[in-house]
C-alpha cells in the first residue's frame, strides 16, 4: 500500500472515532436524526453548507443524510477545518467535502464554488460566504436557479443579512439561526467563551490567574469570555462601544475602559465584536512586552494585522499558530492564528453539547424551509418559536430535567388585563 493511502486510511480512522465521540454528546440532534430516518423529510433535496468541518458539524452532516438530502460542505474559515473529520465524511459517510485545512483564499472560494455546482434548494451558512457569492453572481432577472432559502449561524453573518435585506438586495429568505435563544444564549455565551479560552491555552499555555484579560465587545460571546477568564483567576477589563453593554459590564464587576487605555494595561486581548479595527495601528506602540492577541470574532478584520506587520521591525514563528513581532519599542507582541477565529485554529471549536442545540435549530430549519419556502419572502426571520422551544425541551430531557408546566387558569390570568385575584 502506498504511504499516502496508509496516511489517508489512519486519518479518516481517527476522524470517525472523533466524530463518533460527538455523536455521543449530541442527543438533541441524536432525537432529531431518529425521527428525520423514518420521515425523510429532505428526500432528494440538495442542500449547501459552509460550516467550520469539526465533528459537530459531521453529526449534523449525518443528520441531513437521513433526511434523505444530497448535502455538499465547504469550510467557513481556512484554518478551522479538522482534516481527518473531512476525511471520515467522505469515506466513511459518503458526504461531500471540499475543505482543507490552511487552504489558500483562492483554494477556499473554489470550494464554494463546487458546492453551488450542485445547485442547493438550501444553503447553510457561518458568516454569509455562500450567500454573499450567490448575490455577486446573481441578478434580480435571473432568480431561477436561487436557492429557496438559507440559514445562517453566526452574528456577524446575520448582520451583513440584515443590511442586505434593509437595502432591499436579499434575493431569497434567510432564517437567522443565530438569533434563536436556544444558539445565542448557549452557544455564543458558554461555547465561545470556553473554547476561546482553550485556544488560547492550547496555543501559548499561559497561566491566566492574576493575568490582565481585555475583552474587546459585551455582546453573548464577550459575555462567556470575560466569565471564562474571571473563573481562571484573570482581572477583566471590557471595551465597548454601547453604553448599555458597558453598564452592564461595569455592573457584572469588570473594569470598563476604552481601548486606548485598556491597551496600556493588558497582557491578552480577545476581540469579540464582529467589526474592524477593534484593536488597531495606534494601540500597539502602548501595549506592554509579551502581550497576547487573539480574535474571537467571525472575520479576520477585529486586529489590524496588516499594520502591525508594518510596523513591526521584524516577526518570526514562535510555535505552531504563535506570531511574534519585535515592535521598535524592543516590546514582542505575539498573534494567534494569524488573528482568525482562536478557538477553532487553535483549538477544536465549541463543545459537542454546545453545538448540539445549535445544529438541532439548523436541522429543524432545514425542515421548516422544505415544507413553508412558498410562503416566505426575500427577508430574515428568526427561528420559529416553536422549534426554539422545541430544542430547549429535548436538551431538558436529554439532561434529565423537568420543569412545570402552565395551568389552564394560570394561562387565563396571563392574557387576561385584570390584576389580582
């Protein structure tokens, strides 16, 4: 046998067992994936995903398959996809990937491409890179070949959505999957804040207890990570924009700053925002020697990498996914992953019971588009209610947890406009 295909065989062997260890850890999806087997509620459709390639995203790869769908899948970041999972979902799953890891931007936009070659009726998406391609190649007289509808699963995406849609340039509905309470509030908050954490441990192995952790955004995923590093010991400080946010920091008990202060003090920054230049040009002269930089955020815009790599007098690998730059101040700023999403280049990206309500909404908006798609129109919705509901109630169960349920009198005094007895 030759060396690549004894290489070949060891890698899809080991993503199978790791996608075998998630599937475990998904029973949501599990109880969706039993019902979707017997129902085929996506029988013969093609579906299209770009999605970070973890063993999460395989067990919802599986789940679309017994749904009877045709499902294609292409990476959302270059560096997040886990090349043996990839592996295993060709080979032992018969689902089609076309993603690599660390592959090139030209790479990375031909592999959307063959997944928009099979012409989806639904595309999922993590940051809008399907959907936004389909709108360049696209014009309002040729909507024949558009998709019925996508989901899409980050905040960053769901923005760039929302302004589409706001100028009226959306050409077919989007389900926001991320908006769903049961992917904000867990996801975002518990998933991001843990696995930023670990990436960040993963890449540098720092002691975070009595380090000072600048957290750049208080949205959910800001949330979870200053939580993270309050727990490791950390003394937080938060940068942000709304004042609401920043009251809420200030009364969660963390020092709130703006950034050209809060550059002066830190020793790991973390940027969770979704903008650009959240930490930028003018901030990196002052930050101290030795200081950590990493981004939490969809797109690789939130660190002005381009200008730190102009300033700086020169930079080197210091380890795997480590970049250190010698600014000529002699301070050493180090860069992690090329300042892309830390906790999936790296580490592996959420926890599988994290995920597991993520991509149960995900599943059972695929199944909402197939049966409502004719009455949707060029907007982005929320997840319906129900299946927000419906998810939250298949983790409780799936925990062991019950809870009470409503009275027929109690419902009665909820929507009644008397007060009191």
């Amino acid at each position: 046998m030759h060396k690549a295909d004894i290489k070949s065989k060891e890698l899809k062997s080991q993503g199978k067992k790791r996608i075998e260890w998630a599937l475990k850890r998904m029973p949501v999806l599990a109880a969706i994936r039993e019902r979707f087997q017997k129902e085929k509620p996506l029988k013969n459709l093609n579906i299209g995903a770009c999605l970070h390639i973890t063993t999460e995203t395989a067990a919802l790869a599986i789940t679309l398959k017994a749904a009877g769908a045709n499902a294609s899948f292409c990476a959302s970041n270059p560096l997040s996809t886990q090349d043996d999972v990839a592996a295993s979902l060709v080979y032992d799953y018969g689902i089609e990937v076309f993603a690599v890891n660390n592959e090139n931007r030209n790479t990375y936009y031909s592999h959307i491409n063959s997944v928009l070659s099979k012409k989806p009726k639904i595309t999922l998406d993590d940051g809008a890179d399907l959907i936004s391609t389909i709108h360049k190649k696209q014009n309002q007289t040729n909507c024949q070949s558009l998709p019925w509808a996508s989901t899409e699963e980050t905040t960053t995406g769901v923005i760039r959505l929302k302004a589409l849609e706001k100028e009226k340039k959306l050409l077919y509905p989007i389900i926001a999957v991320n908006d769903a309470y049961t992917k904000h509030l867990f996801d975002n908050r518990y998933g991001t804040g843990q696995s930023t954490l670990d990436g960040i441990l993963r890449a540098t192995n720092k002691l975070i207890a009595g380090e000072t952790f600048v957290v750049c955004g208080y949205g959910w995923c800001g949330r979870g990570v200053a939580q993270k590093a309050k727990g490791l010991g950390a003394k937080v400080i938060v940068c942000e924009t709304d004042p609401l946010r920043g009251l809420e920091a200030t009364m969660d008990g963390f020092l709130v700053m703006p950034m050209a202060e809060a550059a002066r003090l830190g020793n790991i920054f973390v940027t969770t925002t979704g903008d650009i230049d959240v930490i930028a040009k003018k901030h990196f002269p002052s930050m101290k020697d030795g200081t950590i930089l990493a981004n939490a955020g969809h797109f690789d815009v939130e660190i002005d990498t381009k200008s730190l790599k102009k300033i700086a007098l020169s930079s080197k690998k210091a380890k795997p996914l480590v970049t250190e730059y010698r600014l000529k101040n002699g301070n050493k700023i180090y860069l992690l992953a090329e300042g892309r999403l830390v906790n999936l280049a790296c580490a592996e990206g959420h926890p599988a019971e994290v995920m597991d309500l993520s991509f149960a909404n995900q599943a059972l908006s695929c199944e909402y588009i197939a049966k409502n798609h004719q009455n949707l129109e060029n907007k982005v919705y929320r997840v319906p209610e129900k299946i927000d509901k419906k998810v939250a109630r298949l983790k409780l169960k799936s925990m062991g947890v019950k809870i009470d349920s409503l009275t027929s009198r109690q419902k009665k005094y909820l929507t009644s406009w008397q007060q009191g007895t």
